[in-house]
C-alpha cells in the first residue's frame, strides 16, 4: 500500500498595504500578475489611491474591451498589461452582489476562477486586491476569495501518487489591502490546510483510501502537535466497544486492508471555557450491502467518508491554531459496506454499544449505525466534560441532496436548539461561504424508527428508498438519540447537533467525478472552536 501524504502546504501568502504598493507594481516587482477580485459596480476602494492608478486603468481598459464583465454575472479574464508586474491582469468578476440572495460565496467562486486562470496562464507569484462592499455579510471576502484562491492548487491523491514530480502549481500569493491584517495570512492557510485534509479523505478512490490507510495517514498528519491520536485496531475489541460498526464492517472482516478502525483526537488546551465532540461518518465504500445499489447508484461511494474527512479536517485546523478556550475531541469510525456471504442483512438484530436493540430495515442505512456507535462513545466522556456540545458530521442521507440540494443541513435536539447552536452555526456558516439550512426534529421522526415487536429497541429505518422516504433526513436524528443512548427518560441532557453534508460534499452534486469540498470545516471551527 502507498504511503499518502498530507497535502502540500499552501503556497506563502503576504499582506502588504499601500505604503508597499510603489515596490510590488514596480520594474522590480516579485510579482508576475496582477489578479483583481471585484464586484459590479467596482467599489472605488484601494484603486482610488493614486499608486494604483496603472492598475484602475488596465483593468477600466479590459472591462471596455470585455463586455462579459459588465454583464451583471460572474466572469473571469484575462489581459495583456504592459505596465503592470508580469504583464499580465486577471479579473474575477462577482457580479452583482445588491440582491437579497447574493451572498459571499461570489468571492470564493471569484477566487477560486481567477486563480485557476492564472496559474494556468503561467503566474507563479499573483498579487491579489479584493474589492468589496461594506455590508456586514462581505466582512470576510478577502479570507474567502483568497481560500477559493488556494483551492485551485489542490490536487488529488491520486495525482499526487501518479505523478509526484509535479511541483506546485503558484510559488507565493501577495495580497494588497488598504488594511492589512497580519493575521490573515496564518489564519487563511490553517482553513486550507484543514480543508486539504478533508478532501484527501474524503475524495479519495476506496483502494487508496482504505480504513487503514485513512488511520496511517491521520498518524502522519498529527505526528507533531498537540493533537493526540489514538486508534483501535483491533476487531474483538470492536466488536465489543462498537458492536454496530462491527456488523456494517462484517462482509469485509476477512479481508486484510478492509479491516475497520476507531480513530479518536484530541486535543486539550490547559484551562479550556467549553468542549466540542465531533463525530465523522468514514465509510470507505459503500456498496449498499445486501440492499445493494443499482443502476448507476454505486459510482462515487468512496465519497461516503466526507464526514470523516471534515472532521479530521477541523482537527487539522485546531492543530494549526491552538484555540485556548476548547477542549475537541473527534472520532472517526472508518469501515467498509460489503456484499458477502457473512455481510449483515436486514432483519437481525444488533445491540448497540448504548445497550439499545437496533433491527436493520436496510443495509444500505449503515452510516448511522457506524456514527451511533461512536456517538455512544462521545456521550460517555460528554457526561464527564465540561460545557459539552456533540456534533455528528456525515454524507447520510440522499433525501438530504433532494430537500435542499447543494447545502448542508443541521438538525438539533432540544438543548441544541435551546443553546441556539444550530442558529450560531448558521451564522458562520454565511459569513463564512457555507451557508446551512436549519431542519427540526419532530415527534413523527421518533415514531417513524420506532419499534414494531417486543424483538427491538429500534428500526435503523424503514425498507423504502431514503431519498423517497418522508423526512428521511430527520429521522436518523431520532434513530441517534436512540441507539447512542442520548436519550433517558425521553429527555436529551446533552446538547447535540447532526449535520448531514450528503449534497454540499462534492462540487455540482457528483459524487462520481465532483471536485470534494470539505464541506463544513471551516463554520465548524469558526462556529464553536474559535
């Protein structure tokens, strides 16, 4: 098996402001292009000051030659400019940003184009200028437009592996600003390193990415830190501490490089204010088991280990900052769904590490059943911890993908919502580029998994298909607080939030040859971490 790598570290990112301006557009500019992030109408901004005035002109000069980028939408191009660094200017248009839907995430897509054009064209060390609005929901467009930047550079694991020559694609980025943040440049490379790991795992081909792979990586990644890791290799000890994930695995656990793994971080700052369980679904493959997928249902299922990845992803970034104010600990339950004479099946009948009955109604429901397990382990230490909040992250559900498409959705439990933390996500989630929708949990989800003979405890779900299964992205949530044992007495005492990111995982909803996102790193740590 290869050794897989982290992801290299992003390219060297400065901030200058405009007492620099003179030196970095000069003949002995470090730079070779110009990239101009903007909206419509352009905000006079930093090109108003006059040692930008070649720049306003070069770029006054494009937007007369290319109509595309008065027309209102998003464009990107690309000019010859004599006069300026590289002779080369690169303008990633937003569009309008003056509509009620508009929203950030115009300038991570600007970003993320406009880069992708120069690096292509050649540009090894752009300058950047971010042109915004003032109004409160683009307070981060630099951050997020320079983070669509460095997503560009990304590449797979799989052509790291086939072609490991290849050198980066851009050296170093320069940012100009009028009020440069020195803290930018750490802060934003720590999102995109957080991010890196999350779409390594997440988007890498099941061979490549096995559990154990995924667990010899985590290692890698953590080595040196104050992240702790700490992983359960062992198939009688899970078949006794996850029991659940156990059976999902039970087709493959003859199979050497199938075999599951429990992967548990932490982190431990010395007086923390809170502390943060996270919980990522990492089904390596996911065949459907028994319940197998059809059709063209199969393709992209390596994808189903995006919850893992976020989660690692987030650890990554607090390994990089060290939050002082909270304790994180994450669990990665990292398992392959197989079709095999000794696969679980749907009628049986597992008792969960909770000590809660759970009748299968359908095998290609295992996501929960690995995340309930490992959630039952989270609530375990929670009940120990201080100001405790659980968050399970997965690719759960395809009738998440048909209610609200490319987002991802939160679902609170009742201290959840009384401690607004779906709302306080929501709010990082559209400052940030990522906006969530809100879901709720109703009584009809509890009654929908509950039990139908004396035999069980709960149903892991019904027969039907999920996507065409009445609130089946809700219901699972009722199944966790179940069979994790977050329930006594029919009451939760622990806030905890499941977010299902089975439409925002991958670009365009592929799953088969979509771009991974790493959806949710970044509101996740910003959210309740930072």
């Amino acid at each position: 098996m290869a050794t897989i790598k982290a992801a290299p570290r992003p390219p060297r990112l400065a901030v200058s402001g405009l007492d620099k301006a003179r030196s970095l557009l000069g003949t002995k500019s470090p730079h070779d292009a110009i990239v101009i992030i903007t909206p419509l109408p352009t905000p006079r901004g930093i090109l108003g000051k006059k040692p930008l005035s070649r720049v306003k002109k070069a770029l006054d000069d494009l937007r007369k030659a290319d109509a595309s980028l008065e027309s209102g939408s998003a464009s990107t191009a690309l000019a010859p400019a004599p006069g300026l660094p590289g002779k080369r200017l690169v303008v990633g248009c937003t569009g309008r940003l003056d509509r009620f839907t508009d929203d950030v995430r115009l300038y991570a897509e600007a970003g993320e184009a406009a880069m992708t054009k120069a690096w292509k064209a050649g540009a090894k060390d752009p300058l950047f200028i971010v042109l915004s609005p003032s109004e409160a929901r683009y307070a981060h467009a630099a951050d997020v437009a320079l983070m669509g930047a460095l997503s560009s550079l990304w590449r797979s694991v799989e052509a790291r592996l086939s072609q490991p020559r290849k050198g980066p694609k851009v050296r170093s980025i320069g940012v100009l600003d009028s009020k440069p943040r020195s803290s930018l440049p750490t802060l934003v490379r720590a999102l995109e390193q957080g991010r890196a790991v999350a779409r390594d795992i997440g988007g890498t081909q099941a061979e490549i990415m096995t559990p154990e792979a995924v667990a010899s990586y985590v290692e890698d990644v953590f080595e040196k830190g104050p992240v702790s890791v700490t992983i359960d290799r062992d198939l009688a000890s899970m078949e006794k501490g996850y029991p659940l994930l156990w059976n999902v695995s039970r087709g493959c656990n003859h199979v050497e490089r199938y075999l599951p793994r429990v992967i548990r971080m932490e982190y431990s700052p010395e007086n923390p204010k809170r502390t943060v369980f996270l919980v990522g679904k990492g089904v390596t493959y996911d065949t459907g088991g028994h319940n197998i997928k059809i059709g063209a249902g199969m393709a992209g299922m390596s994808r189903d280990k995006c919850g893992a990845g976020s989660v690692a992803g987030v650890m990554r970034v607090v390994q990089l900052l060290k939050p002082p104010d909270t304790r994180v600990v994450a669990y990665l339950g990292m398992v392959r769904n197989a079709v095999d004479a000794e696969a679980y099946v749907t009628d049986e009948v597992f008792t969960s590490r909770a000590g809660v009955r759970v009748r299968i109604g359908n095998t290609d429901a295992e996501g929960r059943l690995v995340l309930a397990d490992c959630l039952a382990a989270a609530r375990e230490e929670a009940e120990k911890a201080h100001n405790p909040t659980l968050l399970t992250v997965a690719t759960l559900t395809g009738h998440a993908v048909r209610t609200v498409g490319p987002y991802p959705i939160a679902i609170e439990n009742g201290p959840a919502l009384d401690a607004s933390v779906g709302a306080i996500l929501g709010r990082a989630g559209s400052a940030w580029a990522e906006p969530f929708e809100i879901s709720r949990l109703r009584r009809e989800d509890f009654e929908a998994v509950a039990s139908k003979t004396d035999g069980e405890d709960v149903l892991s779900m019904n027969a039907n298909i999920n996507a065409s299964t009445p609130r089946g992205h809700q219901l699972p949530m009722a199944f966790f607080q179940i069979a994790a044992g977050m329930e006594k007495d029919g009451k939760c005492a622990l806030p905890y939030v499941h977010v299902d990111i089975a439409g925002s995982s991958v670009k365009g909803a592929d799953w088969a040859y979509g771009k991974p996102l790493a959806s949710s790193v970044v509101p996740l740590y910003q959210a309740l971490i930072a």
